[in-house]
C-alpha cells in the first residue's frame, strides 16, 4: 500500500498557505491539463507534492482538522536556523526533532532525514 494524499479541511487558506510556502518553503504541486503543466491549487485548495505523496487543504468554511503532520529534511540545522530567523515559535525541540504550530494549531514535527 502506498499513502496517495492526507487531506486536512482549513477556514484559512491564505494564511496556510503563506505558512507552508513563505515559511516552510514547501514545492507547490503541479499537474497536467490538456498538454500543459499547472500549478495545483486554486481559491479553494493547495496541493503540495512531497516524496511519498500530496499534503492538501481545502478551504470549508466550517471545518477546520487537526492532526499533526511530520515533515523530514535534509538540512535540519539550517530549517532550525530558517525558522528562528522568521520569527517562528519552536513549541518543543530535542536534539533531532522540533514543534512548531501552523495557523490553525496543527503540529508539525520537523526531522532529520536519516541515511
């Protein structure tokens, strides 16, 4: 079985989206329509292909889902450093992992990839 997409509902798209683009700087997805490659998103949705598959929202004005998501990089001490400087609050660190929050509360948990 391989995991195709997690889905979270959102009331705040703009803000996810600045979140997880300006501050994480996650890879906007893209697909193909009618010969030409598009960016995956729109006023109702983002899609952000990473290895293993899509992290989406989708705007629902009266749901917004929790969970948390566990994102691994390469470079953990200049993600840590990227954060800092931006003025993002680490909620909880150790030595190879920190918490940050989104906009709308969820976790995310930053690794570092290991060989």
């Amino acid at each position: 079985m391989k995991l195709n997409a997690i889905i979270f509902h959102t009331t705040r798209l703009a803000e996810i989206r600045e979140f997880y683009e300006g501050i994480l700087s996650l890879p906007l997805g893209t697909f193909k329509k009618d010969g030409t490659v598009r960016p995956d998103y729109d006023d109702t949705y983002v899609n952000y292909h990473l290895e293993g598959g899509l992290l989406c929202f989708e705007s629902d004005p009266g749901r917004t889902d929790q969970g948390t998501v566990v994102l691994t990089v390469k470079n953990f001490d200049e993600t840590r450093a990227r954060l800092e400087t931006r003025g993002v609050s680490i909620q909880g660190r150790g030595e190879f992992w920190l918490k940050i929050k989104d906009p709308e509360g969820r976790s995310v948990i930053i690794e570092p990839e290991h060989d």
